[in-house]
C-alpha cells in the first residue's frame, strides 16, 4: 500500500505497525524498534549505507522479536518486511531511520524501486529524502552516545544492568530516558 504520505511517514513507525499488525504490543514494538535502531553500530559509527540492512538485521536478532509475535506469523517473513521497509526508508521512500548520523543518509542506496506509471525523478531527487526530523530523544541519546568514551563491551555491560533494572521494575525505556533528562537537570544544576 503505497500512498502520497509515505514519504513522511518515519520507518519506526512504518515498523511499529508491521509489528502490531503480527501481534506485538505497541509497548513491546516501540521496545523493538529502539533497541534495534540504538545499536551503537548506527549511532555511534558512521556506516555505509549498503551496510545499514545487515547490521540492522543483526541487531533486531538481538531484540528477540520473535516471542512477542503471533503465533501463526512466520518470524522469518516479519523481519522480511522490516528489512524491506528499512530499504525503502535508505531509498527515500519513508524518513529515517532516525538513528542514522547525517553522513550515513547522505550516501545513496541503491534506485527506487518504481510503480507503474510512477517517473524517475533520478538520482540526486532522492539525496538527503531519507532525512528523518529527528525526535529530541533520539537526538540526545545519538549526541551523547558519540561523546562516550567507552568501548563497546562497557555501553553492553551498561545495557545488560540497565535491561535489568526495567525488567526488575517493569519500566519502558521511555522511562529510562526520563530519568537520565532528570540526572542530566540534576548535573547540571
């Protein structure tokens, strides 16, 4: 289904609804879609865009979307259609995603795929279409997550506790990034 707004649409929330149409809990699929797009692989390196969909698929790998999905829906065919929105997002079909610094979205990835009776509007129509209007919270977050100097094993280490605290107190992230804007008042008060 493709529309005259699905240019403005962002990917996260192209994913949440294929997410929510194959079961998943609007809490559990905004979870999915932070985690998978928070990978410091996107947000703290700049990649290349072609590589965007294997890391991407690697790190969704990691959210264990799978046990959140109906029973009768293929994992497989799910994270298929991720990926492929993901692509449709790198070609300037959606915004974003959001994650992804500037110097990654402004590398080209591959032609859009058109519809019939749709015109090719070539090559440099499409720079910089895949430019999300970043929300505040990813903004900070992917701002501070680049001024860490920590390495990779210690922000997972970091992660694992924190993945533990809101499992111990059953909180969404949304509420870990209201209590770091609370540390972040508090310091510099």
């Amino acid at each position: 289904m493709t529309t005259q707004n699905d240019h403005d649409r962002s990917l996260e929330d192209v994913w949440r609804d294929i997410l929510a149409r194959n079961g998943v809990s609007e809490a559990q699929a905004d979870d999915t879609v932070t985690l998978t797009f928070g990978t410091p692989a996107l947000t703290r390196d700049i990649p290349d865009i072609e590589d965007v969909p294997d890391i991407v698929r690697e790190s969704l790998e990691n959210t264990e979307f799978e046990a959140h999905i109906d029973d009768d829906a293929d994992p497989g065919s799910v994270e298929d259609q991720l990926v492929s929105a993901l692509e449709d997002a790198l070609r300037g079909k959606h915004s974003g995603p959001a994650a992804l610094p500037d110097a990654t979205l402004d590398q080209p990835y591959g032609r859009v795929a058109l519809t019939p009776g749709e015109k090719d509007a070539g090559p440099a129509a499409s720079s910089g279409v895949a430019r999300p209007d970043r929300a505040p919270a990813y903004k900070s977050a992917a701002a501070r997550a680049a001024e860490s100097s920590l390495d990779d094993d210690d922000i997972a280490a970091i992660a694992s506790v924190l993945d533990d605290v809101m499992t111990e107190h059953d909180l969404e992230t949304a509420d870990l990034y209201a209590a770091l804007e609370v540390l972040e008042e508090d310091r510099t008060e």
